[in-house]
C-alpha cells in the first residue's frame, strides 16, 4: 500500500499488479500492468473499489 499525504487529508491506495517481473522477464515497471484496486481516504474512512 502506498500512503499519499495530502494537506489535512491521508489517501491510501492499494496498487497491485497483474504481472511479476519474473512474469516479464525483465525489470521494466511498463510491463507490470499497475492499477489501484482500492482508495481509502483516512479521514471519512471511506473505502473506493475501483
């Protein structure tokens, strides 16, 4: 998970991805397929699916 702090307000966002680098053969972050599967602003404590 990855914490983005924000002026008053924290974002959590859950990346994931569909491939590994072993998958790709190489260490090239393009090739991972990286999307956020959820958003979770702290401060309301709201969980976003996407």
């Amino acid at each position: 998970m990855l914490l983005l702090l924000g002026m008053s307000n924290e974002v959590v966002l859950d990346i994931e991805t569909q491939n590994t680098f072993q998958d790709i053969g190489s260490r090239d972050t393009d090739q991972l397929k990286i999307f956020i599967s959820n958003l979770i602003n702290k401060a309301t404590r709201q969980l976003s699916k996407s």
